[in-house]
C-alpha cells in the first residue's frame, strides 16, 4: 500500500496515453442529450431529424510483414513485449446489442421528435456498406490469437474479426429499418459509392476530398491475410449490397464503362440534400481543372 503511488499510474498519466476525444471536445459543442454531453446524440432542424452515432474504431495498417503493427497481426520485433502491442482495430465506444449507445439508440428512434420527422437521417463513421479498403474487417471486436511453437516462444500474433458479429449488420441497421430510416450517411474510405437496401433505406459514403482509400472492383484487390479462419473480402462490397450506378453522369473506365464510384485524390465530390424536394444530390470537381464545371453526377430522392 505503501507504494502503490509509486507503482500505479495516476489518472492524468493514464488519460495522456490513451484514447480520448479531449481535443474534438474542445472544438466542437456537441448537441446534449438529456442534459448529458456525449459523442453521439440527435437534432432536429427543419424536417429532418438527424441522429450522429459514434461507430468509428483505431485505424491500423492493412500490412502484413513483419514490420506490421496493423489490424491483423502485430510486429515480430514486438511478440516478447505486450506495452507494445496495438491489439489490432479496437472499437472506441461500443454500439452492440445491449450497449448504452444501442439502448440510447432504441429510445432515440421511438420518441416523437424522430416519429414525426419527415426526414430521418443517421450519420456516422465506419461504412456498413462500401467498395473502400475500410469496408474489412467487420465491424466487432478483435480476437487475439497468439501461436507458439513447440518451446514455447511466439510465432505470430493475430487478430481475428468474426463477419457474424458485424455489430453494424448485425445489430445497428435491423433497427434503422424497421424504425423507417431513410439515409445513412458515412465517409471512412474517402471514396463516393452509394447502395439501396431492399426496403429502400439508402446508403451514402461522399467523402472523397483527397487521400483516398480507393475503390476495390476488377483486379485491384485489398491486401487481405489468406490464411486466417476468418475470410476478408478481397473485392466489392463485403455486406452484399451492389453499389448503384450514379444516375446523372458517372464517370467512365479505360473500357468506356460506367463505374459505380469515385475513388480519385484529383477528383473531389460532395453531395447535398434538398429538403424542400427530397434530393440528395451529389457533384464532383476536378482540382487539376480550377476554372472547370463542377458536375452534377448522382441525384435521388427520400421518400
């Protein structure tokens, strides 16, 4: 007891090496829900009620040598050291079944204000749907996996990430539609690409202002491991959904193609949505080009 001050980090030490949304804090005022401020909440503005969910995780490199502390394995050098460990694509604020965030959720989307919204409207980070390298690996908790061999001495460290458990797919949206959700609204692969669900909820990820994670279709393949228990999608969309093809002017490939996306570091998109018709427009322009047209390429409507 005597020198627990000395072997126990203090709070201060503990909060300056760990996560923590301080900074974001700082900047922004966040909307409170029930007089407590958190990083996701609910507004109203108009017809649309918009709901902001913290779904987001640690970005890790999608490497696999040895000299990759990344989402699927940890660096060689660093098997014999855990103060090291990056301990894969952890999750910042948990979002599954049962979590404060879904209960939250649950209760968000059977009030009045969201009922009587014309527009319902959820926003946040990780793409449920989308052709971007951020797609895999599902969105859940990583499972770590520590192999040895016959002495004893670590051979690999790896980490896991059930599809099943996809805490979005499996948990978020059945929520979102059977409440009436009418847009979901991302941005994690800095790429545009959108998709429709049968019931007609639609997804958008419009995000696409430089650094982008590009668009995985054809022979550009993510760099995925291809000896785990788990399968990572390589191509396309790993949540099943075909991206829609932009209704307006989409761009072509070498083939004279129409694709279904726009993953481009010279070519940025944004899109706006029109409450007083419905619209959800978005439009793109070349920054190579300063003096060129910005171009109305997608449009759809909510209903």
């Amino acid at each position: 007891r005597q020198n627990s001050t000395n072997i126990n980090p203090d709070i201060a030490w503990l909060k300056n090496n760990s996560f923590n949304t301080d900074t974001y804090q700082e900047i922004f005022t966040l909307p409170k829900n029930n007089s407590e401020e958190k990083n996701y909440y609910a507004v109203t503005f108009g017809d649309v009620r918009l709901i902001v969910l913290y779904i987001t995780n640690i970005w890790r490199v999608p490497r696999l040598d040895d000299n990759a502390r990344g989402k699927y394995r940890e660096q060689k050098k660093d098997f014999d050291n855990p103060a090291e460990w990056g301990y894969g694509q952890h999750i910042f604020e948990p979002i599954n079944q049962g979590s404060e965030q879904y209960n939250w959720l649950e209760k968000e989307l059977a009030s009045q204000e969201f009922k009587q919204a014309k527009y319902k409207v959820v926003m946040f980070h990780h793409p449920p749907h989308s052709l971007g390298e951020n797609a895999i690996p599902a969105y859940t908790n990583p499972i770590q996996y520590i192999d040895r061999d016959e002495n004893g001495n670590i051979t690999m460290i790896r980490y896991e990430y059930p599809q099943k458990n996809d805490y979005i797919i499996r948990d978020v949206l059945p929520l979102l539609e059977n409440a009436g959700v009418q847009l979901v609204f991302y941005g994690h692969s800095h790429l545009w690409n959108r998709f429709i669900s049968p019931s007609g909820m639609h997804f958008l990820e419009t995000s696409n202002v430089g650094n982008s994670y590009g668009a995985y279709v054809g022979d550009k393949k993510r760099n995925i491991p291809l000896d785990y228990q788990e399968k990572y999608a390589e191509i396309g969309n790993p949540n099943g959904l075909e991206p829609i093809i932009p209704t307006i002017a989409p761009l072509l490939d070498e083939k004279r193609k129409a694709q279904p996306y726009i993953a481009s570091n010279d070519i940025t998109v944004f899109s706006i949505f029109e409450t007083e018709t419905g619209k959800v427009s978005s439009y793109y322009f070349d920054t190579r080009q300063p003096n060129s047209e910005v171009v109305k390429f997608d449009e759809f409507k909510l209903f």
